[in-house]
C-alpha cells in the first residue's frame, strides 16, 4: 500500500514538475510570438523561415498538452486546427495550413493568434486555480 502511495506521489510530483514546466514554456512562448513582425508581406516558409518555424515549434508545444491534442495537431509540414463549424456527422473534421497557407501574411497572423489563444486559454485554466 505504501508503495503504491510512492508512486502516485512520484507521479502526481512529476507532473507539477512538467505542468510548471510548460507555463515557464508558454509564458516565454506567448511573449515571443507577440515579437512577430506585423509589416511583412509574405512569410518564409522555407528552411531559414524564422517566423514560420517559431510558429511550428509553439503549436507543437501547445499540441502536447492534454486537453488541446483534440484541437490542435502538428506536423513538420503542417498545423491543423479541429474543425468546429462542421455538424457532429463530421468529426473528425480538420482545417489544415501547410506552407503554401501560411506563406500568406493574413493567414499567418490568424493562426498565430489561434495558437497564443491556445495558450493564454492555458494558463487562465491552471495558473490563477494554484493547480500548478
């Protein structure tokens, strides 16, 4: 019995230590895509695309997080928001923005304001709770 105690503790310990871990994470991640340039024309989606990559690293960030695996995946070439307008017949609907979207400036900033509402909809649900 005491061990299962342990263990849970361990557990329970380990992940306050990952939860506290991810807010350092996100705060500095919220701050940084707020330092994006707003008069650019087109972004570079490329290998030495900065914007782009900062962008990917967030949403895989926020993606990792249980309660928005459902609403936000990533890939090295992609990221797909759940598609929420759809009936429920539909879903596993998702609206995916590749390179090729998200080369477009307009496009870019809506799906890096998705993402930091993402994450500032994380922290309001477990910093103010003293959750973490």
């Amino acid at each position: 019995m005491a061990d299962k105690t342990k263990k849970e503790h361990a557990t329970t310990s380990s992940e306050h230590e990952w939860y506290s871990q991810m807010i350092q994470l996100i705060k500095s991640d919220i701050v940084e895509l707020g330092t994006i340039p707003t008069n650019v024309g087109e972004v570079d989606t490329g290998d030495n695309g900065a914007m782009y990559g900062s962008l990917l690293e967030k949403a895989a960030c926020i993606s990792m997080i249980e309660g928005y695996r459902d609403k936000i995946s990533v890939t090295k070439d992609a990221i797909k928001f759940r598609d929420e307008s759809s009936d429920g017949d539909a879903g596993e609907a998702w609206i995916s923005y590749g390179k090729e979207e998200l080369s477009n400036f307009v496009l870019f900033m809506q799906v890096k304001g998705k993402v930091r509402g993402m994450m500032i909809d994380f922290l309001m649900k477990h910093k103010p709770e003293g959750r973490i």
